[in-house]
C-alpha cells in the first residue's frame, strides 16, 4: 500500500482549486493568469499548508526571489542601520534576503557565493574588506564601498566631498589647525577618499592639517594623539573623523585631559548617526544618504547587466550641524 506523503504538492493545490496544473505553476511563478483562478489557487495552498520550493524552482528557472547580504558585522550603527533599510528595499520587491555576518570570515564569505552560483539565492550585496576577495566571477554582485576586479558593482557615498564639506564645515566654524583622524583596514576602498577630500581641500585654501591614520584598535590612533597633548592644551581646534563612532572615542580621550568640546575643539564625524530613541544627530556630522544606497543597491541587483552596468555609483552627501560643533 502507497502511503501519501504529507507534504502537499503542486497536484493536490490544482486538484483542490479544480484548475489544471499548468495554471498553479504559472501562479507560483508570476506567470499572469484570470483573477478568479489566481484566487482559486492561492486559497487551495493556503488551505492544504502547500510551500513553493524556492530552491528547486531557482534550479529550473534561475531565478529564487532571494538575495545574500554580507555585513562584516552588526554591532556599528551605520553598518546595522544599512542592512536594516537594504532588507526593508529588497522585501518591497519581494525578495527575501539572507543576512551573513561574516567577522571578516572568508570562508563564510564564499559560502554566499557559492549559494549564488548553484542558484540557490539571486545575488550578493556585500560590504567586505576581505583582502582576498577579488574576482567574485561573473555572478549578480552589488559591493557597498568597495570596487572589485571581475563583474561586481559599487555604490557609495560621495566620499571625497564629505571631506571637503567637513574641512570647509570647520574653517568656516573659526578653526585653524586641522586633524583627520581614521582607524580601520588597510584594504584600498572608497571611505579612503574621506581623508583625501579633507587635504585637499585644506591644501587649496593654505589650512595647517595633520592626518593621523591608524590599524583596526582605536588604543593605537589614540596614543598617536597623546604626544599632542599638554597641560590642558591640544594641538588642534578641530578635527574630522572618519565615522562618528569613532568620533566618541577620541571626544572621551580628549575630555579625559580637560579638554572640552566643542569649546576648545571641534569635531566632525562620518556617517549620520541618530540616537536610537530621538533620532537626533549625536554630533556634527557628514550624513550618508543611507536608504539611497539601499534602494541603489537593489535596484543594480534586480536590474544587474555587467556590459551596461556603471562600475561605480556615487551618491551625495550632506553637512548636519550637531552637539559637538559650535553652532
């Protein structure tokens, strides 16, 4: 005796709505079909518990309705914000989205391509600093801030511009002895232009600036910034850093010497920041334009064509005034 799996399948939906098969498939797929049978079907399936099978159908059809993020982590605010809005965009078109924290873990990292390339998700929207991953092919991969060699797209913010804002944004304020301070990877990408736009734009309006660029540990940059310290005194009278995270850390060193902000020094960050329960700026700070770049992103995955496609898009930001200049 045959026994009836208890897994629903295509047959049973079409027998339940009374429609023939080829109409469920087309349903399931996106295929227009009348209204009455379209209700029909998605009533039957609802009512039997059936379940499309994206991975089977993304073998047949090439297409799974899903799509990779790679974050490096969670625990940043512009990084946990941005994957929030780039789930939100993807789920509009209904897309469902896979979220891998990678802790810059190759392994993980390739894992997500890998899904890509049997089919099994649409795409990749990556933000990576892995140093090792350079050619990622030619499948649908959309990199946040980073260009690659091979196929892959990149949206960013314009970098280079919020250097300048913020350099200008300070001098205009009556500062007169800049700092750029940055901590981070040492894999080229586009947030490196932060501190390009900053000098040269203090070198074509003849502003004394410092750049002071350390590793991943803040303790490093840090202990770079002591020797400019004295008696209640600091070298410079604004500084711009290359996030507002980092931002707070070197505020709270600087306060730890008696030195006030923004009253003897005043501070710029990177990436608009809201608090949590306010949403106001936490400080003075270049806004990326983050729900852009979520929309960019998806809408380059939906539509990717790499013969067409530009290598890089650059999105505007903007100057928000906040508690940590004198305005």
């Amino acid at each position: 005796m045959k026994v009836k799996s208890s897994m629903p399948t295509m047959k049973d939906v079409a027998a339940e709505a009374g429609v023939a098969l080829g109409t469920v498939s087309k349903v399931f797929n996106g295929i227009p079909v009348g209204e009455n049978y379209r209700l029909k079907v998605e009533a039957a399936a609802e009512k039997l518990g059936y379940q499309v099978n994206n991975y089977a159908r993304g073998m047949r059809t090439n297409k799974t309705n899903t799509a990779a993020i790679i974050m490096p982590l969670l625990d940043h605010p512009y990084f946990a914000r941005l994957t929030e809005c780039l789930i939100r965009e993807l789920a509009e078109h209904n897309y469902t989205a896979y979220l891998a924290i990678t802790d810059r873990d190759t392994n993980t990292e390739n894992i997500c391509i890998q899904m890509v390339a049997q089919h099994k998700t649409d795409g990749i929207i990556a933000l990576t600093y892995n140093p090792d991953l350079q050619n990622i092919g030619h499948i649908p991969f959309i990199s946040i801030d980073r260009s690659f060699a091979g196929s892959a797209q990149c949206i960013s913010s314009d970098n280079y511009s919020g250097g300048q804002i913020a350099a200008s944004k300070l001098a205009e304020l009556g500062c007169r002895k800049l700092a750029f301070v940055r901590t981070g990877t040492n894999v080229r990408g586009e947030t490196d232009k932060r501190g390009a736009g900053f000098e040269n734009w203090c070198q074509i309006n003849n502003i004394p600036y410092d750049t002071f660029i350390a590793g991943d540990q803040t303790d490093e940059l840090l202990e770079m910034l002591r020797p400019r310290l004295d008696s209640g005194t600091f070298d410079y009278d604004g500084i711009f850093c290359s996030t507002d995270r980092l931002l707070f850390e070197v505020r709270d060193f600087l306060q730890s010497y008696g030195i006030r902000v923004p009253e003897d020094v005043q501070m710029i960050g990177f990436d608009g920041i809201a608090d949590f329960w306010t949403q106001k700026q936490i400080c003075s700070t270049i806004v990326q334009p983050i729900e852009q770049i979520a929309k960019t992103a998806v809408q380059s995955l939906l539509n990717y064509d790499k013969n067409t496609a530009p290598s890089l898009i650059c999105l505007p930001v903007r100057y928000q005034a906040g508690p940590t200049t004198r305005e």
